[in-house]
C-alpha cells in the first residue's frame, strides 16, 4: 500500500504534469506527513507530486526521480542535520519550502545536499537552514532560481554559506536570491558557471579558492563586506558583474589574491571602499591579468594594489568620481602594468583633433592626495578642503620628486567608455528573476 500524501507517475509530458499539479490540490492540514517512506515506495524516474503540507524531515533521496511541492509544500528538517540529500544521479527537486537544518557546521547541516551527478535543484525557498544548497564532488548539476537565507539569529561569521561547491565540476548555477547567509563559495572545483544571481547582506558574495576555468556572469552583488573574490583561482572570467556598496575597513568590490589569467570584462563597481584589489596578481610567471571596459567609479579607491606589482592590462576602463583613482599600499607607483585608452575624469587635457583621445598622457602622480592612506587616522579628513589645500601646496611646491604613479598614453576623453559589450549588457539588465514562468 502505498503512502498518503503524494501521487506517482513514471511517464508524463511537460503538458500533462502541469495539468496533473493543477488538480492534485487537497487543502492542506496541520497534519505532520512522513515524507522518507513516499520516496521509498517511488519508482526509479518517477513523478512525485507531493500534496500540500508539512512535511518532516530529513530525507535521503536515492534513485532518480522528480519531487514538485507546487510551492505549497514544507519539509522541516526539526534542527536536525541536513533537510534533504540527494544521494543520487539525475533526480530533481523543485517548488518545496526547506527549512529547520541542524546547526553544524563540522557536519555542514544543509538545506539541500548534492553528492551526486545531473541533479536539478530548482525553484526552493531555503530558510533557517545553516547552509543553503552543499554541492559535494557532484558534477552537471543545475542550481536554478531559489531563494535561500541562513539562520536569522546567527552573527555573519557564523552563518554557514549559500551555496558551496566542493570538489565539483560543470554545475551552473543562476538566478538564485541570496540574503542573509555568510559566503557563496567556489572550492577546489573547475568548469562551473554562476550566473545572474543576486546576492546581498554577507560576507564574500562569491568566493574562489583553488578554482580555475569558472564563468562568473551576471551577477548583482550588493551590501556585502567583500563582492567577489578570487584566491589562488587561474584563468577565470568575471563579465557583466555589478558589485556595489561594499563598505567598511576592508570593503572590496573585487579582489585578486595570487590569481593569474584572468578576464574582468564589461563590470560594474561602484560605491565600494576599493573598487579593485590586487594582491600579488598575476602569481603565475609570464601570465596577465586583463581588465577590460569595466566602470569603477564612487568608490574611496578606484583600483588599490597590495604592492608594486605588474603584469595587469587596464584598458578602456571609465574610472570616475573616485577619491583616488589608484593607488599602493606602500609609498610606491603601479606604473610597471599596462594602462591604455582609459577614461579619467580628472584627465588635465584637450581633444583638439577630436579623435576622443587626449592629446598628452594621462600621467598620475603621488602627491599629499594619499595621507590618508598612510595615517589611518588622518582618513577621518578624506575629501575635505583641508586636504585638498595640502595637496595643492605639494603640488606646487614639493619637498621631494613624486612617484609617477601610473601613464596612459592614450587616455579616453569621452564618458561613453567601459562597458560596452551587448552581451554583458544583456546579462546585467536580466539579472535575476528568481520565479520566473519557466519550469524546466
């Protein structure tokens, strides 16, 4: 006899299944159903549509087959270890609420756990779930247009991570809302796609460790203490981003920590401390990292390097309404990159040709500008007249030769500059529409 609470098909069309989920709507009660037996009892490719409800969990699936709540189904873990485990290759899960994980960190108590291959995970509302979906050595798998959130009464370091992936290759995921959770992580895993996801109120909104070969598109990160970070992450491309409002001390729109190969295209950083951060980047011997038509602009620091480092092509970037457009950690320039065909708009010249290129270089230099770099104290002065006065005075009369902090040779004079690409375009004013009318 099989278990109340769900309806089973082993072949339906997109058509009939949809017509199936519209019909099978009981009223739902308060009654707790035992969801591990329904699954249990479920064919191999089976469809298991689960009526409305509470459902307890957690639940291991097994074999292959499709799970669909109709968005009016609730599966609460109790606080005890992960919700649901995919233990298995091909099955999808989609339109649930997920809920109560345990509190693990050591275990990584999950929402969702993926530990196997071509697995959907699709359309969910993850709340009070320590970690969000946990992506372990699990390859093609497909993370699609779920709101996920972390433990609300939790401080950020200790909140667990959105979305981790873990030894995995050739997962997309995209479309995803994320709130409130510490980190979205990409560790140790290669080939993988994360695209138009919106993610907000964390720590790193994506962070790379050891991962090369990922495409990172059409994201909207905001609010968070860093955007995205790349640490020990070759040959990555990161297009059509937007990373704003990254705050505080050590806030970063995008950083680069011993990374190399990369390609930062077709961006967006604005209203962070440092729009760009790069930590002895490119690592690797005869690499380079290309920055390309991207905006930074209403940060404190347009583009801060740890030190004087090179290997970096800057071009056709628009950099505007930064305190600083660029600087160094130490008292030093970041003339040895390449910086060509960029848009300053301090830029001290004339197009007299009108070609849209200054008719002289774009030369920067190392004035009284930065005090506020090197005494922490004197930041609380940043933009002042005060300021501005003192770097006037260094200008005019300087005590000692300044550092030529960077050249454009070729320096744009028209704002139109930066992101360009209609692509890149696309993906940003796509980003995120986490319940669309697609179901696939």
């Amino acid at each position: 006899m099989r278990p109340p609470g769900a309806r089973f098909l082993t072949t339906l069309t997109v058509a009939a299944l949809a017509a199936a989920a519209a019909v099978a709507a009981p009223t739902p009660t308060a009654e707790i159903r035992q969801l591990q037996p329904i699954l249990d009892e479920a064919e191999e490719n089976a469809v298991v549509l689960l009526e409305p409800g509470l459902y307890a969990g957690p639940v291991v699936v097994t074999k292959p087959m499709l799970i669909d709540g109709g968005n009016e189904v609730t599966i609460d873990g109790g606080g005890v270890g992960t919700v649901v485990t995919l233990e298995t290759d091909g099955a999808t899960i989609r339109r649930v609420r997920i809920v109560g994980s345990g509190e693990s960190h050591n275990d990584i108590d999950a929402g969702v756990r993926v530990s196997g291959d071509s697995n959907n995970v699709k359309e969910l509302v993850i709340e009070d779930c320590l970690f969000g979906v946990d992506l372990q050595q699990s390859d093609s798998n497909v993370v699609r247009r779920n709101r996920i959130t972390s433990k609300a009464d939790s401080g950020l370091g200790v909140k667990g991570d959105a979305v981790r992936l873990w030894y995995s290759r050739y997962n997309v995921v995209e479309e995803n809302t994320v709130s409130g959770s510490r980190d979205m992580v990409v560790w140790y895993s290669e080939d993988n796609t994360i695209a138009r996801n919106r993610i907000s109120g964390g720590r790193y909104g994506l962070h790379f460790m050891y991962s090369k070969y990922n495409l990172v598109e059409g994201n909207t990160i905001d609010g968070n203490s860093v955007g995205i970070f790349l640490m020990y992450s070759d040959d990555i491309v990161v297009r059509g981003n937007r990373m704003f409002k990254a705050l505080g001390p050590t806030g970063v729109g995008l950083g680069l920590k011993e990374t190399s190969g990369v390609e930062i295209t077709d961006n967006e950083m604005l209203y962070n401390a440092t729009g760009i951060y790069l930590d002895v980047s490119p690592f690797q011997p005869d690499t380079t990292n290309k920055i390309l038509r991207n905006e930074i602009a209403f940060n404190s620091t347009g583009v801060l390097f740890l030190n004087d480092w090179t290997g970096n092509i800057f071009e056709e970037n628009r950099f505007a309404n930064n305190i600083k457009q660029v600087s160094v950690n130490e008292f030093a320039g970041a003339a040895r990159n390449t910086w060509n065909n960029n848009y300053w708009d301090d830029y001290e010249g004339f197009d007299r040709d009108n070609d849209g290129i200054g008719d002289k270089p774009h030369t920067m230099m190392v004035y009284a500008d930065r005090l506020w770099m090197d005494v922490p104290n004197a930041s609380f002065f940043k933009g002042t007249p005060l300021l501005a006065a003192l770097d006037l005075l260094e200008r005019l009369a300087p005590f000692t030769d300044p550092i030529v902090m960077l050249k454009d040779d070729n320096p744009h004079v028209r704002e139109d500059v930066g992101p360009r690409d209609d692509a890149a375009k696309d993906a940003k004013k796509e980003r995120v529409n986490p319940f669309g009318l697609e179901t696939d």
